[in-house]
C-alpha cells in the first residue's frame, strides 16, 4: 500500500508504514499528520477496502487538508497484490 514517496507525501515515518499496516491504521496516521483528503476518512477507507475486495481499478484526484491535489490510481495486479 505505500512506498517511500507514499511517505515522503504524507509526511508519514517510515518506521509507522511498514508492511501489514492495515488501511484504517494509514488513515489515522495520515489525519494525525494532517495530510488526509478532504472527505470522511470512514468513508474513504471502506470505499477503498470494497474496491480492493471487488479487485476494481481506481482513480479519483482528491483535495488535501493542507490544499495540496493528488490523484490517486490503484490497480490490482495479476496473481494479487496492487500498484
């Protein structure tokens, strides 16, 4: 779910991403650093929980809390697993 840049962007520690983080874990690291989207995080985190159950590509572009635009893109792969 995340490599260097993913931290580098939210301003996140390293040592807090690691694997096996779960997606609610990542949402309130990122609401406590202050670099979540601007949207509900309990809605963002099962909107992004069913599209990786259902194995459906996203792409949405969202506002962070600091202004900042990012569009985010997740594409499962074959054999699992998501980039």
């Amino acid at each position: 779910m995340s490599n260097e840049h993913y931290i580098e962007m939210y301003g996140l520690a390293a040592a807090d991403v690691k694997p096996g983080v779960s997606v609610r874990a990542l949402v309130e690291l990122r609401l406590a650093a202050g670099t979540f989207f601007k949207t509900d995080p309990e809605q963002y985190a099962n909107e992004l929980m069913t599209s990786i159950v259902e194995r459906k590509p996203t792409r949405v572009t969202r506002e962070l809390a600091d202004g900042r635009f990012i569009t985010v893109v997740n594409q499962p792969m074959p054999g699992g697993g998501w980039w």
